[in-house]
C-alpha cells in the first residue's frame, strides 16, 4: 500500500510528531479532540497504555494462519467430523474501533489428516486480532481450515456482541449476532450440516 505509507509520512511532517512518538502522539491528540487535557494526573500514562494495548489487538495482522495450521498433522483413518467450539474471542470492529466478543464454534471432517486442537483458539485469534467485521471473520477461519488442512469440509459459526450497537443506544441492546460459513461437505451434504448445528446448539444463545 504506497498510498498509505505516503499519507502517514504527510500526516506525521503536519502533525510534527517525532519518530518513535506516533502512537502517543495520535492518542494525545484523540484525548485533545475529546476535551480533554492528556498532561494531567490520570491521563498521563494513557497513550503507552493505549499503544500497548492497541498493538496487542491488532497482533494478528503479524500472525500467519499458514504456520499455525502446518505444523504437525498426524494421519489418520478418521473421517468423523471433529468439533471444538465455545472458543472465546475478542476483537474490535473496523468501523468503531469498539470491542465485538462471543463465542466462535469450528468444525471440520479430516481427510486423513487431523491437525492439535489447541491450533483452532490460536486461529481465531490470528484473524479476531485485527480490525474485522464478523461476516469475515468466521469466512477467514473456515477458509484458512480449509485452505492448509484441505479437509473433507470445513465450518464455522460465530455469535457476538457488538458494543458498537449495545453502548451507542442502538434499538438492539441485547441482540447477539450469528453468523457462519460452510464449506466443502457442510455447504454439500444437509446432513453433515445439521449434525454440526445440532451439535453446537445447546451452546447457542436459547
Ligand atoms: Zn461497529
């Protein structure tokens, strides 16, 4: 992206910020932009936090879902259907910056090839550590099973809420949204489809 990288040289000569200062400045200047004053007391540790905070939630884009899926297979017979789910997640909507959480549920049908289930969590976050909408965010996930384990058929299932509609007085104050993807024997065969919702369904929101 040279566009970008040229309009944050533009943005840091206009803002005067010093090299290695661009996070806490930027945070200075929101603090300023909201009325307040960034040098007091309370306020003064916030850009750090801030940075520390913001790099961590967006560490994913630094996280590379191939080199968590590769690793260690181990081939086997088994061809039934291998689901972990009520995987926490946390990440933050790209057009709020505010907090969407939940529960994300996976599944998929090995083709003689089963993967650690301790790699799924660690996919999640890979892709819920970065600016993301929910809709794309369960896609990555069972496009990213699918792309480096190639299983017979990879699912996933994510319900969230979204602070951006629970704190900004949206009408739906407790709706949680569900979305989901299903590839490969989940979108061909119904059958496999409904065992892995009726799998999962006791974890749903009633
Ligand atoms: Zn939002």
């Amino acid at each position: 992206m040279p566009n970008a990288d040229e309009e944050l040289r533009r943005l840091k000569a206009v803002l005067e910020i010093p090299s290695g200062q661009e996070w806490e400045a930027a945070v200075r200047l929101l603090l300023r932009l909201m009325g307040e004053d960034p040098t007091r007391e309370g306020l003064r540790r916030t850009p750090l936090r801030v940075k520390r905070s913001l790099q961590f939630l967006t560490s994913g884009y630094r996280r590379d879902p191939a080199k968590i899926l590769n690793r260690s297979f181990a081939k086997v017979k088994h061809d039934e259907m291998i689901i972990v789910k009520d995987i926490d997640f946390y990440s933050l909507c790209e057009h709020h910056l505010l907090p969407f959480f939940g529960k994300c549920h996976i599944a998929y049908v090995p083709d003689k090839k089963i993967i650690g289930l301790s790699k799924l969590p660690r996919l999640v976050d890979a892709f819920a550590h970065r600016l993301q909408v929910q809709e794309r965010l369960t896609t990555q996930v069972a496009e990213a099973l699918n792309e480096h384990v190639r299983p017979l058929g990879a699912a996933c299932v994510i319900e969230a809420s979204h602070l951006c509609m629970m704190m900004r007085g949206v009408e739906k104050q407790n709706t949680r949204a569900v979305t989901s993807s299903m590839l490969g024997a989940f979108r061909t065969s119904e059958k496999t489809r409904a065992e892995f919702l009726t799998l999962i369904r006791s974890s749903l929101a009633a």
